[in-house]
C-alpha cells in the first residue's frame, strides 16, 4: 500500500513541478543569482529557508544549478531544480525533505539518516545535509583553518570580507590579498559564515577533508543586493555583527554606485557624501570635508601610493575610475597606526587585479565622458587590468564648463571698479564699448589606470601598478580693441590651467607562515599645477607699427614623493594579533610665481625626509570586548624631531545587537596644502612642507564615542566626536614698493592659528527587503583661532546641520533612488563699504571695509537628485550592463557657490555665482562577458 502511495505521489509530482503531495509549511522566498553545484544549491536552500533536506552527494554530485531568482517561493525553486536535473522530492509529515530518483530511495535516505545522525532534532544548521564524510565524529582538539576568499566570476581577491565560525564569536576580517587564518575552530563539523560588502553572504561546511588543506571561498556577486553603500559593521546578514568592532569605518562596492543618483557618472568620492560626517553641500569639490576637516586633511591612497589630486573638472568628479576600483574604504576618524601624515581621516582604495579566468572588454558612455577598460589573464600565474576615461565636450561637459568660465565685462576707469572671488583659473575683467570678445575654450580631463599581478605561487604574490590622471583646463580668449584706440589692435588672454597626478607602486604580499603575513610596497607619486595667466596685447603707434606688450603671471606647484613601507601581520593567539611596519618617504615640493614670464617673484624649493614605524595590538580578552591600542612614531628632518602619536579603540557588544565604541589617538601632519587669502592672486590653493617656523607641523587630537543597534530590518548608528587643531596655516600675499614704472616685489605672509571641530552624526538604516536606504543628521561646528583675524570665527568649512535622505527601491531589472540633501550654508567674508584716497601721484585708490572673518553666511543648501537604472541581464543571469538615467538638482535651486562684488561709485554691488541648476544625464554600461 505505501508503495502505491508513494508511486501515485510522485506521479502527481511530475505534474506540478515535481512537488509532493503535502504543502511545505514555509513562506520562505529566494532571491538572487546562484551558479554552484546542486548540492550547495540544497545546502543554500535548506539554510535560508530553515527548512531540512536529506540527499545522497554521489547522487548528485554531477548536477548544476544556474539560474536568477526574484523573491521566488522555495516550493516553486525546489520544484524547478528537480525537474531540471531529473530528480525528485518527498515531502514526509515531519516537513523533511527528501531527494530521491525512485520510490525506494525514501526509505534508504530514512534509514541512513537513523543510522548516521547528522544533525540536532531541534537545530538547523547546514549539517542537515546527508554527507558520508561528514558522520564521523568531531575533532576531539581545536584547530586552526587558513584560506582565502575571491570573486567567484573573475577570481579577483576579496579584501576585509568577515569570515565567522557559526554560534561563536570567533571570527577574523580577510587581507588585502584575500587571504584569512581562523585559529581555535572547535571542531571540523562547523560552518563558516561568509560576507563582503556587494556579494551574496554565503557558508561553507567544513568536514575531515577540506580542512587539510587552504580552503577557497568563492563568493557571487549580488545581481541586485538589497544593501549597497553601507558602514562596514552593519551588512546584510546578522553574522556579520563582529564587524561592528570598528569606528568610524565607511565601505563602498564600486560595482553599485551607479543605482545611486550622480551628476555625470558613477563617482566613488561623492558617494561617501552621502553618509553622516561627510559634507554634501560642496559641489565643486569631490575630495572629502570629513568632520570639520579640510580635503588636504585626508589621506588618499590608490593601492598604496598617495594621490594629491583627487578631483576632474573643478572638482565636479572624482579623479578615480570605478571601473578599475575593487574596493574602498573610509575611515572617518580614530583610524590605525598604519597610517599617519594627515589630521582627518583616510580613503584607502584597492585597485582591481584583474580577471584571472577569463578576457572582459566592458565600457561606459555617459554626456561627459567615454570609458572603457580591459581584464584579462594572461597565464595560468599573472592577470593584466587597463581602463581609460577620457571626456569629451558634449553638452553636459560644456555647461559645467561655462559654469565655472564665465567671464565678465565692466567699464573701466576712475571712480569703478571689480573685486571678488573668482573660480580657480576663471576668466574676469574686460573691456567696455565695442571690444569684440571671443573665446574658443578647449579643455579635458583623462585618467589611466594598469595592473600586472604575478602570483609564483600560493604563498607569494607580486602587483605593479600605475595610475595618471590630467586635467587642461583652457578659458584663453581673443579681444578685438577698437579702431578709435590707437588704431585698434589686439589682447590675446591666455588662461590655461594644467594639473593632475602621476603614481605608481609595486608590492610584494607573502605569507610566511599560516600566522604572518607581509605586504612591501614601493612607490612613487607626483603631483603638478601649472597656471599661465598672461596677455599680450598688440597696439599700433601713430606711424602704423605694431607694439607688444606682455603682462601676467605664471605659477607653478610641483610635488614629488617617493615612499618605502613594509606592513606585517602576525596572529600570535586567537585572541591575539600583532600589526607593525615601517616607512620611509623622500618630498621634494616646489613653488613658483613669475611676472611677465621673465620676473620671477616666489621661487620656493623645500625636501623633507620622514621615517618611522608603528605597532598595533589587537586585542580580544573576552567574547564582547576588543581593544587596539597603537602607536606611530614619526622622525621629521626638517624639524630634526620625533613626534610620538599613541593611538587606542575599543568596541564592548553588550548585547547580539548593542555595541559600544570609542576611540582617542594624537595626528601629525608634514605636507599642508595652505588656502590663499585671495583667490584671484592665482591658482586657489597649493602644496607646501611644513618647516618648523613659518609653517609649523600641524597637529589635532581625536576623541570619538558612540553605539549601535541592528535588527533584521533597520540599523541605528550614533557617533560624537572632538577634535583639537593646533598649528593650522593661511596664506596670504602682499605685493610692495609698488612705484609707477616699477612691479615692487610680493611678500609671503604665513599665518598660524589654532582650531576645534566637533558634532554627532545619527544613521537610521533600514538594511532589507525591495525598499533600503538611509536618514541620516549631522551636527557639527568648526571654529579657527587666528590673532591676526582677531580670534576665533568659523572656519570656512563649517556646517552646522546637514541632513541626507537616502531612497533605493528595486524591482526586478529596475532601480529607482532618489536623495534629498539639506545643509546649513557655509561662512564667508564679505565687503561692507568701500572709500577713495588719493596717493602720493594723485591718482585715486579704492579700499573696502570688510566684515568680521567669516561673518556671514550663505542661504542654506539643499537639492533633490534621482535616478533609475536598467540592468541588461543574459538568459544564464549574467549581468551585462546597464542604462542609467539621473536627474541632478531636480526643482532648479539656486545654490550659491561663491559671491562676486563689484565697486561703482563707492557702492558695492554683489552678485551671487551658483552651483549647477538642474541637469540631466544618461549613462549606458556594456560587458563583452
């Protein structure tokens, strides 16, 4: 009789996707793309469903599965598997599950499973698979397992992946080349718990046989994670919350950023912006106003070598291609003592290695720019990366162009006049009357990214790469005099601006034992600004001949550094880990300012040597508390001193879900890149050496506290801060003994200040499901103390509230998102009346009453962007681009980027420049593979 029911239930099975006659009691869904073996896919399903699957591997040793799932029910995908690899299922009245080729399996499979438990009656876990090598007993002793964790398309490494032993805190984060070491594992019966940032979490069963040898972890890309920019220790799975014991660390998957709303492309630096303690409302500028911190605060670092220049275009997009970018990390604060030279924060980013499987050609076409990159493996052992960007003037290029190019015309003489803050490299003045203008702009930006990685074996592996990113910025324009001014005649204006970056490096990773780790790097980097700001104007004397005459100013900044760092790990106990290194770097930093071409006024030429090392502990006495006390010591040539940095973190978890957290440590900083008082003396900004006196080596003291709370669905994360600043530099030139007929000479005048920044930041994340994104507050103040402005008065980056609205919804192929962001406006100095004097000669003068520093305030700032992304997917599920459309400052506000006055009459009249308006993009992403 059992055996007529039987043959009649899978009768009825073979009709209706292969489902037993019983209803399976779960309303478990699956969503995701999967490629992996039957039984993994079993294994998969048995855990996220929390439903039990009994099987014989050599039964299905042979099958796969690959295929996309949308929230599908588990009924429907168990189903599907089945009839696709010609198997079956048995549903019993226990809601076991039962993979079977013929009737006659079920009883065996039960049998077995009686027999050779594998599994608690009344705990799930991945053990409810039927595995021969599995039913031997538990190592009696614990162990130590070592392996790596990689991409499971392209065998890229995974750097900071969390790799847990199941229901126990023992848990470790993998290297920069992927490479992990879990120590006290307590029996080979565990699973192991894997996520990174970007891929779908996944586990992996140990057994007698895998743990003899370096176990490989393959992870897939999520197709559409539900949680894309996230902080590190709040990702989508609750194994992840080890990951917590870390403060102030942001993490991003470049893959994701384009279903974040953009202005021209997907931008990694601007996306940080989205996330509390990092200022949103700088467009022209990508580089990072973290806490109260200038850009030139933040360390920046491009696999290893540090990048000066971090921006295109004014600053309008970061100067990095996502497509060559694996991974990147910020740390707000508080960071480690491996790393040192800046007063802020730092941005590391891991440049990708390359497909080691196979050759992918893909590219991106937006209205700024084309892009296209190339990965490839060249042997068994070595892979190559090159990815291009360059843009090209179409319309979106042209009108942020113009944007920041706008010239202007004003009658000349006594009694008038114009003064103001002009854009870096911008266009002013003019003539009145009928000069005829023309202006021919031809600017660009590119950026060249190339990595050759050689792995010999499994123990070493051998990296060079290089990076070159450029900017020509080109506002040169022709004037036309009229007739009736000598004869008419000519100015020729060039305005030409010429930056960017050079930087290589070439690191050897070596694992020495399954316990130490080295990674030795050597680099080079450079960084240029050229400014040619000159007229030649070409009039004719009363007899007809031409004359010449040349006016303007030249400048010129240049950086070089050359840097040698050693970094080791060594996981001395489970509980246990020892980070030291050491550095060295050689900076040579030139600056210059001629007149005429043939005057030179600055001509400034400083080398710095700076050395040292640093040790860290990692810490962890009981289950819940980790300690990482730190220190950096740091010799500085110029000033012939040590300077000692003790650094210390802490994170308690109170509770599966609360976690404390604080961190304090002391900052040096030797490469300063001082702000002019006046932005139309030339180039805005430039990079200088502190020297001990007239540019004394900066410093700042963080203290950082806070907590977090998660649950399945949402995450709250709060975070204050205080920050000291000591020894901070302004700029300033003063031109004197000025007489006709006579140039005088220009003075330098550095001026030393202290300051203080400090403010809380509130995250409200909500982490699953079609719908994610964030709410998050930051309140903050910075101030400057300067005696020669009189005192404090906030600093030119202050923000007192800023609030971010994240919205990301996903729909099948589709992503809909949408950002509101709101911020107090910045201070600025503004002019208040101005008044003439006649000097010795008789000819008139105007001077300006200015208000107090940094006195007023822009009107607040606040726009609302959006996008929606298509993704082009194969039948097999594999992503093959897609087609972005964004919309940046959607209702047309008027944001003010700076204020621009002019002087008639002794009135002054103020006009305000603004930030783009509102500004559509498309954007379309192709894979060859």
């Amino acid at each position: 009789m059992k055996r007529i029911l039987l043959l009649l239930g899978l009768t009825g099975a073979m009709g209706i996707n292969a489902w037993a006659q019983r209803p399976l009691k779960t309303q478990a869904t699956i969503d995701g793309f999967y490629s992996l073996s039957m039984t993994k896919m079993l294994d998969t399903l048995s855990l996220k469903c929390k439903i039990r699957i009994i099987y014989e591997p050599e039964m299905l040793k042979d099958y796969m599965v690959t295929d996309r799932y949308l929230n599908d029910e588990v009924k429907d995908v168990l189903g599907k598997i089945c009839r696709e690899n010609k198997v079956y299922y048995w549903l019993d009245p226990d809601q076991n599950i039962y993979i079977i080729r013929k009737p006659e399996d079920v009883s065996r499979l039960k049998k077995m499973a009686i027999e050779k438990p594998v599994f608690k009656e009344n705990q799930l876990s991945s053990t409810t698979l039927l595995r021969e090598e599995r039913v031997v007993s538990s190592k009696p002793e614990p162990f130590k397992i070592t392996g790596r964790v990689v991409d499971n398309a392209s065998g890229e490494s995974l750097p900071a992946a969390i790799v847990k032993v199941r229901n126990t805190n023992n848990s470790t984060a993998t290297n920069a080349d992927g490479y992990f070491t879990l120590l006290n594992v307590p029996s080979d019966t565990c699973v192991l718990d894997i996520n990174y940032i970007g891929y779908r979490p996944d586990v992996y069963a140990l057994n007698k046989v895998n743990i003899r040898t370096e176990v490989l972890i393959e992870l897939f890309p999520a197709v559409k994670s539900l949680n894309e920019v996230v902080i590190t220790d709040k990702r989508r799975d609750n194994a992840m919350s080890t990951d917590k014991r870390r403060v102030s660390v942001l993490q991003i998957s470049p893959s994701k950023l384009e279903e974040l709303p953009n202005i021209g492309e997907k931008d990694i630096l601007r996306s940080f912006q989205l996330m509390p303690g990092i200022s949103a409302s700088n467009e022209s500028s990508s580089g990072a106003y973290v806490r109260g911190g200038t850009p030139d605060q933040n360390l920046v670092l491009f696999d290893g070598f540090t990048v000066y220049q971090v921006d295109h275009l004014y600053g309008f997009f970061s100067a990095f291609n996502s497509n060559a970018v694996k991974d990147v990390t910020l740390y707000k604060g508080g960071f480690s003592a491996k790393y040192g030279g800046r007063l802020s924060s730092v941005t590391d980013i891991v440049g990708k290695e390359g497909n080691s499987k196979e050759t992918n050609i893909a590219g991106d076409l937006s209205l700024l720019s084309a892009n296209v990159f190339l990965e490839k493996p060249l042997n068994s052992k070595s892979t190559l990366l090159v990815a291009y960007r360059h843009s090209y003037q179409g319309p979106l290029y042209n009108k942020i162009f113009n944007k920041f190019n706008s010239s202007t015309t004003v009658a000349s003489g006594p009694g008038s006049g114009r003064m103001g803050g002009g854009p870096p490299g911008g266009g002013g003045g003019g003539f009145g009357g009928n000069a005829a203008t023309v202006t021919v702009p031809s600017s660009s930006f590119y950026d060249l990214n190339a990595k050759y990685t050689y792995a010999p074996d499994d123990k070493n592996r051998f990296s060079w790469s290089i990076y070159q990113g450029n900017d020509n910025l080109d506002n040169s324009r022709d004037v036309a005099l009229p007739s009736f001014l000598s004869g008419g005649g000519s100015i020729s204006s060039t305005d030409k601006t010429t930056y960017g970056n050079l930087g290589s490096s070439f690191k050897w990773s070596s694992r020495w034992t399954s316990r130490l780790y080295s990674n030795t790097l050597l680099s080079y980097s450079t960084y240029h600004s050229d400014r040619d700001n000159s007229n030649k104007i070409t009039v004719q004397d009363s007899e007809g001949v031409n004359q010449e005459i040349s006016t303007g100013t030249f400048e010129k900044n240049n950086l070089k550094d050359f840097s040698l760092k050693s970094d080791w790990e060594l996981q001395a106990a489970s509980k246990f880990k020892v980070l030291f290194g050491a550095f060295a770097s050689k900076q040579n930093v030139s600056y210059e300012n001629s007149l005429n071409d043939t005057s030179t006024l600055i001509n400034q030429h400083t080398k710095a040597l700076t050395g040292g090392g640093y040790v860290e502990l990692e810490i962890t006495p009981g289950s819940r508390l980790q300690l990482n006390p730190s220190l950096r010591s740091t010799y500085y040539d110029l000033t012939g001193k040590m300077y000692l940095e003790p650094r210390f973190s802490a994170t308690y978890t109170l509770t599966d879900r609360f976690t404390l957290k604080g961190s304090t440590g002391k900052f040096y900083q030797f490469t300063n890149r001082v702000i002019k008082e006046d932005i139309l003396a030339g180039s805005r900004d430039f990079w200088v050496l502190s020297n001990g006196n007239t540019i004394p080596v900066s410093s700042a003291l963080h203290y950082i506290a806070g907590f977090s709370y998660e649950t399945d669905q949402f995450l709250i994360d709060v975070e204050g801060y205080y920050k000291t600043l000591d020894n901070l530099s302004e700029y300033s030139q003063r031109q004197t003994g000025r007489r006709p007929g006579s140039s005088g000479t220009l003075e330098e005048h550095f001026y030393n200040g202290t300051g203080y920044t400090k403010g809380i930041e509130f995250l409200l994340q909500k982490t699953h499901g079609k719908y994610t994104g964030w709410v998050s507050y930051t309140l903050s103040k910075a101030v400057n103390n300067f005696e020669v402005y009189g005192g404090e008065f906030p600093a030119n980056q202050d923000t007192g509230h800023e609030f971010k609205l994240v919205n990301v919804y996903h729909d099948g192929k589709w992503t809909f998102s949408a950002t509101w962001i709101y911020a107090t406006g910045k201070p600025y100095t503004a002019p208040l009346t101005s008044y003439t004097v006649n000097d010795y000669s008789g000819r008139s003068r105007t001077f300006l009453t200015i208000s107090e520093k940094n006195g007023a305030r822009m009107p607040a700032y606040h726009r609302l962007d959006a996008s929606v992304t298509y993704d082009l997917i194969k039948i097999d599920s594999r992503k093959t681009g897609s087609i972005g459309f964004s919309l940046f400052n959607i209702y047309n506000r008027s944001n003010i980027w700076y204020k621009q006055y002019s002087i008639v009459n002794n009135q002054v009249l103020t006009s305000n420049v603004n930030y783009l308006g509102f500004t559509p993009n498309i954007t379309l992403s192709l894979k060859w593979k």
